[in-house]
C-alpha cells in the first residue's frame, strides 16, 4: 500500500515504558526525600497519556496499513518491540492503582495476558530456530524477560505475590538463557552495526526490573540476592557509559528510548532499598535517581525536537514480511 500515513513503530511503546517507569521512581523517592509529590503524578499522567495514544494509532496501524503491522510482526528484530505494547499496559496499571484499583487490576490482566501470548508466539518461534546470528539483539529480552519481570512487579502491588513469584521465575530464567546467546554473539559475532547499537540500552533492564520484581513479590527487604541484581545491574550501567561513544554512532533516534526502562528502574529499585535502610544504597539511591531523570529529560528534549521538526516518524515506504 503506497501513499499511507505512517504510523509509529511497535518501539514507540518504549517511551511511555520509560516515562511510566520514571513516575514510579519519583513516587518512591518521595517517601525517601522531601519532594513534591505532585512531580511524579504528573510524569505518570504523562506517561499514561502518550501510551493511550500508541495504544489507538497501533490499532489504527492494523486497521489501515495492515501490512506494515504484519511485516514488522515478521520482522527478526522490530517483531520483539510488539510486546511492549501489553508490558506497558500492565505498568499502566501499576500507576493508576492509587486511583482506581478495579481499573488496575483490569489493565494487568489485559497486559499479563497479552504479554504471555506473545511470548509464547515469539518464543515459539525462535525455538524453530533458522534465525541470523546477526539478528540477535538485546530486543530478545522483551517477550519472555521484561514482560514476566513487569507481571510480577505488578502482581505483588496487587497482593498476588505467589502469581507474582511464577512470573519472577519465568523471567529470570528466560534472562539468564537470553542473555548467553547474546554474550555469544557480541563475543564472536561481527560488531552491531550503528542502528542496532542503541538496543544496547535493554541490556541494562534485566537485572534493574528483576531488582524491583524480586522486592514487590519478596519481603521488600533488600538482602544478598537482591544486591547480586543490583551488583550487575550497576555493571551493565558502567559498560553501556564506557561504550557510550561507539553506541551514540548513530544519530539520536526514537531507537534510544531503549535506555530509559533500564534507567528508571534502576533508580526505583535503589530508592526502593534506600528506603529499607540499606546504607550502600542510601549513597548510591541519589546518585542513580539524578542519572535516571537525566536521562529520560534528555532523551524527552531530543525527541521533541524531532517531533517539531516533523522527523519523528519513518518516511512510509513499502515493506516485505520476513
């Protein structure tokens, strides 16, 4: 179909992720420091507003330009930003919950089931195998891992911490078999070329969500296991800031919004354990929060710009299904 609107990608729903994931941040720092608790429900609400709005223009897309919505279905690597479509339904019932908690927990079964389909439809598929190696990106753990981590964060707010417990397991174990697969191929494979390079900033969200499913579904109380998570979480953030030149190659592009999830969640989680009395968290709890909001400013400012400018959405072009 030639002469179409173009809609937004599936990735898209990597900006309200963040945003979301942000206002949850501010909501628990708020119990830490004296801040406005106006500030985070004002990012939440910001958050809720532009997922409403992908929500309806990613329907519209298999509406009105159903092969662009099939193709990138196929696609080996756009296919896996689909499911943040459901992840963030779920975290948007994470946020409504101190308003409405009938509208919470119908926003998590709807985003807890949408997320298990697709896992399982992704999944499946990659069990098949036939899949290029150079087609192996950080995207590999939306399905399985972050939407199992986000299921449980949300099911032990919801008072479900023995559902929230399978889902932390599901997504644990998917992350620890992901991510040898990934290690292998950056080790050995040929270096991501720049436009994947950004999809680095996912490596960051396993051990920084599995942080905060692991407190919501638990005790609350930070112990060994929980510092592990937050040790490599802090590696991973270390890594993408030593690698941070090599990756920012590629022009600034909605595709960064992959930092933000990762970002926010490692400054909750922090805060989440400063909050419980743990001493190195308590130094390191500021630190990552101003990180975390500096990143996501900066990446809202340039995707602004794009938006002003009219280069936020990829020129229409006829795609083939793979």
């Amino acid at each position: 179909m030639k002469g179409y609107v173009a809609f937004p990608p599936a990735s898209f729903f990597g900006i309200p992720l963040g945003i979301l994931g942000l206002g949850l941040a501010w909501r628990a720092a708020t119990k830490l420091w004296p801040l406005p608790g106006l500030i985070p429900e004002l990012i939440v609400a910001t958050g809720i507003i532009i997922w409403t709005v992908l929500v309806a223009l990613y329907g519209a897309k298999w509406v009105f330009a159903r092969a662009d919505a099939a193709a990138e279905l196929e696609h080996p690597v756009n296919c896996c930003f689909v499911g943040l479509g459901p992840v963030t339904t779920s975290l948007a019932g994470v946020a409504a919950l101190p308003y409405a908690r009938p509208l919470a927990i119908a926003l998590f079964f709807v985003g807890a089931a949408g997320t298990l389909a697709f896992a399982l439809f992704r999944t499946g598929r990659l069990w098949r195998g036939g899949r290029a190696v150079e087609a192996t990106t950080a995207v590999l753990y939306l399905p399985a891992v972050a939407g199992s981590f986000v299921t449980a964060i949300a099911a032990g707010l919801l008072g479900w911490p023995d559902w929230g417990e399978l889902a932390f397991g599901a997504g644990i174990f998917s992350w620890l078999a992901i991510e040898s697969v990934l290690l292998h191929r950056l080790y050995t494979g040929a270096p991501l070329p720049p436009p994947l390079r950004p999809t680095l900033g996912i490596q960051l969200a396993p051990p920084a969500v599995g942080v905060l499913a692991y407190l919501n579904v638990g005790s609350g109380v930070p112990d060994i296991f929980a510092r592990a998570l937050m040790g490599y979480a802090l590696l991973q953030a270390l890594l993408l800031v030593r690698l941070w030149r090599w990756i920012a190659e590629q022009p600034f592009a909605p595709s960064y919004w992959a930092f933000s999830f990762g970002a926010a969640a490692l400054a909750g989680a922090v805060v989440r354990m400063a909050i419980a009395g743990s001493h190195v968290e308590t130094v390191l709890a500021p630190i990552l929060f101003i990180a975390a909001n500096f990143v996501i400013l900066t990446l809202s400012a340039r995707t602004l710009q794009l938006l002003m400018s009219g280069k936020l959405l990829p020129s229409p072009a006829p795609t083939e299904a793979r």
